[in-house]
C-alpha cells in the first residue's frame, strides 16, 4: 500500500525554526511533483508550497520568504524548513502528491504549534 508519512512536527517559539519531513513508500517518488498543504483550526486546508519533479517549486504569499521546500528522490523524501515562524503558522502540516496540480495521495499530517 502506497503511503506518506509526515514527521518533524511539534511546538515552537515564535521567530522559531523548524523541519517537517515526508518520506513516501513508493519507488516512483521521483515521478511526482509534491505539496505541503496545511490546515489551522476553523479554516480551510491551503497549499503553502510545492515541488516539481524537475525540482521547482512555488509558495504561497504567507510562507514565501521563510519556508523552503525541497525533496531527496533518493531518499523518498521531502521537507518543508520553515524560519521565521509566527502564530498564524500553527496546523496540521500535510504533505501529498500532486497530479496536474491536484493533490492525490495524502499523508497523516503533522501538528506544527508556534507558540511562546
């Protein structure tokens, strides 16, 4: 069974740093491009940020300039490094594959909290 796994998340202070990783099951990670949407409480999922197979991305105006997303295909593997983070960062980080710019497969999600 093809699954995404998220982890890294937790709690941080604001201005704070922190790395949230996806590592996928399927060999034919390098195939996809993927998406780390995120979804706080009372609000809609948005997608913050992505990435190509042939490795460009783009962010969303809320994150661009502090969050950097990037994928290792030979580990299966993407990141989201966020800096800078502020309150309005706090969520449940997920990660997916994208299809024409849809997202696919989804993960479990990881809990980012930014707080003092």
């Amino acid at each position: 069974q093809v699954q995404l796994v998220e982890s890294g998340g937790g709690l941080v202070q604001p201005g704070g740093s922190l790395t949230v990783s996806c590592a996928a099951s399927i060999s034919i990670f390098r195939f996809y491009a993927m998406g780390w949407y995120r979804q706080a409480p009372g609000k809609q999922r948005e997608l913050v940020a992505s990435i190509g197979t042939g490795g460009i991305t783009n962010y969303s105006d809320s994150v661009k300039g502090r969050f950097t997303i990037s994928r290792d295909n030979a580990k299966n593997t993407v990141y989201l490094q966020m800096n800078s983070l502020n309150v309005e960062d706090t969520a449940v980080y997920y990660c997916t594959t994208l299809v024409n710019g849809r997202p696919g497969l989804w993960g479990q999600g990881t809990q980012v909290t930014v707080s003092s």
